[in-house]
C-alpha cells in the first residue's frame, strides 16, 4: 500500500470538506415532495438566479438531469435530439433517452474542440413534411465543458449560434453543463451569459464543484414543473433533502472560485507530463481541469498496463483507451500532490521494461 494516495481519477472524489458537513448538521429541512424543504429551495433559488433561468430541480445525479430535461423536451414518442457521437447523453447513460423516453439519438460529429459543425447541426434537422418516414426532431444538446474531448470549452459564440439555428427551426437547446462553472471560468464569462440560448442546463454540484451527491436542472417555470413531475415518476422525490443541498449551498459559495486554481494545476500537470519521455500530452487542448495522456508507442507499455504501475506509487488515473489515459483535477488536489504525482509518473515511466530487458 502506498503511503499517499492521489487520485486523479475524476472530480467526483471529492469529500465533504469540515464546512460542508457542519452545514448539513445544521441543514433545515422538510419533506421535499409533501411540502418543500427550504434548504433545497434555497439551492434551487440560488442556481436559477446564478443561471440566468426562471427555476431549477434538484436531482440526485447528472443523469438523471439530462433524462428529465430530454424527456421534457420530447415529449411524445419518436421525437428525435440532435447531439454529439461523443457525448456523455450518448455514451454513458445506457440510452436512457431512448429505453425510457422512446427519443431516437441523431448523432452528429464531435470536432476535437466538443463543437459539433453548424452546417452539420442543420443537415441533421429532418424535415417536417416528410414525417411519414422521418422521426421528429425537437431538440439539439450541447455539452459544455466537454468531457470527451478532453475538458475543453464551448464559447458563447458558439452557443449562441447553435441557439439561432434551434431557434430558427422550432427546436429546443439543451447544455449538458455538468462541468459548466468550469467553461465559464475558463472562458472568463458569466455562466448566465454562457447559458443564454438554452432552454435548459443540467449542473453537476458533485465534479469540481465538490458538492458530494446531486445536480440541478434549470430552465424556465414551466418545463420545471415538468421536470419534477417527472422526476417523481423516476423515483427520484426526495424527502428532507435539505442535508444534500445545504452542502451544495457551501460548493457554491466556496468552490466556484477555486476552479480557476484547478485549471492552473492541470496545465502545471500537463506540462510536466508532456516532458516525460514516452507521454505526450496536447497541452494548448489543456482548457479547464481535465488532461489526456497518450503512451507513445516506443515506450512499450499500454494505458491499462501504467494505470496499474502507478497504483503502486498510490497514484490513481483512469485508462480511456489503449494508450490514452485520463487525468481529473479538483480542489482536494494540491500543488504538492501535482509535483508528487508527476515525480511517480516518472519513476512508473521509468521502470517499464525496454527492450533489452532491463
Ligand atoms: C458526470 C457527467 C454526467 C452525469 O453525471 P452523474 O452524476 O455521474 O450521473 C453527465 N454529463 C457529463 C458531461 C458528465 O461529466
């Protein structure tokens, strides 16, 4: 066993700091689905205002806010989104759009940058007069830090005209914004303003916000009674709630403001990483708190095979492909832990096998 651990694994690792769990000590709360529990009207107060939007939900995972708010949107059977082949609504939420809601998925192609190409958006869109065979498309989802593609950004420009194109044609928008406090701090502009053109975002309050369970959706009044009308069919009504959301009010108020530091200790990371023989890493794609690793083929070692080595050393990254590894920053990682870490991938990198057999 190591004697410290790092894991750089995701930024859903965080624990509750001391501030966190005094505040749901201290939590007032009520039966959130009888009445409303004030400590949960609060975070949702909060976040709408914060978003720019008429109201929010709270919802226990990420997931379970983009199946609501896709669901809202489309709302009868044989609807059809427009959204990213690599998206996190296309790949890790096992189709529940489509298991659960009857909405088919039109992929378009992500670009190394998370952005899908406008004129490819629009050739998606299916023609209404040909509903006889067509599916009826109704929404498009952006996703916003994008996870896939490494953390990076969409800007404001290209939300808004992705919001034009929605608009023009009758659809909704939807940003999976799991990680959007990240892109409005990296890009340096209000999340209101980033967020503008959406119907709706979800929010992850438990990646680098490090709030330990939940996301909010947010979106205007009426698709937010929706949402929790449906959120109550998924079983996810929750009672005294408030304990949750009295620690997502302290994320709020405390984190927010530490993302920018995250951002700096993985472009630290990523440099350092990029100067180890053997791993390259594209450091000008290094946006907010997210690096992706790749193993050159010369020094004779795969992702699964160096995720192990570095266990060893206590240093926890998460393998994505053969030769791609994933590397996750967030506040509970400090400057310290980023010179240890880069300290053991050297000595991990340094101790795989050359072909002398050493
Ligand atoms: C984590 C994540 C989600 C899902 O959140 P869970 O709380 O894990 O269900 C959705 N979208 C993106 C981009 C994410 O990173």
């Amino acid at each position: 066993m190591a004697a410290k651990i790092v894991d750089l694994r995701s930024d859903t690792v965080t624990k509750p700091t001391e501030a966190m769990r005094g505040a749901m000590a201290s939590a007032e709360v009520e039966d959130d689905v009888l009445d409303r529990d004030p400590s949960c009207f609060r975070l949702e107060t909060e976040l709408a205002k914060l978003l720019g939007k008429e109201a929010a939900l709270f919802v226990p995972s990420g997931t379970m806010a983009n199946l609501i708010s896709v669901l809202v949107h489309c709302d009868t059977r044989g609807s059809e989104v427009i959204l990213g082949h690599d998206s996190h609504i296309h790949i890790y939420e096992n189709g529940g759009i489509a298991i659960l809601g009857g909405v088919h998925p039109r992929t378009v192609k992500n670009n190394e940058d998370g952005t899908m190409d406008i004129d490819l958006i629009e050739a998606a869109i299916r023609d209404p007069k040909r509903e006889l065979i067509y599916p009826t498309t109704r929404l498009i989802c952006l996703e916003n830090t994008h996870g896939n593609c490494g953390g990076r950004c969409l800007s404001v420009e290209y939300t808004d005209r992705v919001g034009e194109v929605a608009k023009k044609h009758g659809l909704k928008l939807h940003i999976d914004g799991a990680r959007i406090f990240n892109a409005a701090v990296a890009l340096g502009v209000p999340v209101d303003r980033l967020v503008q053109a959406a119907d709706s975002v979800s929010v992850c309050l438990s990646k680098g916000l490090g709030a330990p369970v939940g996301s909010v959706i947010v979106g205007s009044s009426s698709f937010i009674s929706k949402a929790r009308r449906l959120r109550k069919t998924l079983g996810g009504g929750m009672r005294q709630v408030g304990v949750l959301c009295a620690a997502a009010l302290v994320a709020l108020q405390e984190n927010v403001e530490k993302l920018e530091n995250d951002h700096k200790k993985a472009k630290l990371l990523a440099d350092g990483l990029n100067g180890i023989k053997g791993l390259r890493v594209d450091t000008s794609s290094v946006e907010t708190n997210m690096i992706y690793v790749e193993i050159e083929e010369g020094l004779g070692t795969t992702a699964s095979k160096l995720c192990k080595d570095l266990e060893e050393y206590g240093i926890l990254v998460m393998a994505m492909a053969s030769s791609r590894l994933r590397i996750v920053l967030h506040h509970q990682i400090s400057a310290n832990d980023v010179h240890y870490a880069l300290s053991c991938f050297q000595q991990a990198v340094d101790g795989v096998p050359n072909e002398n057999g050493k």
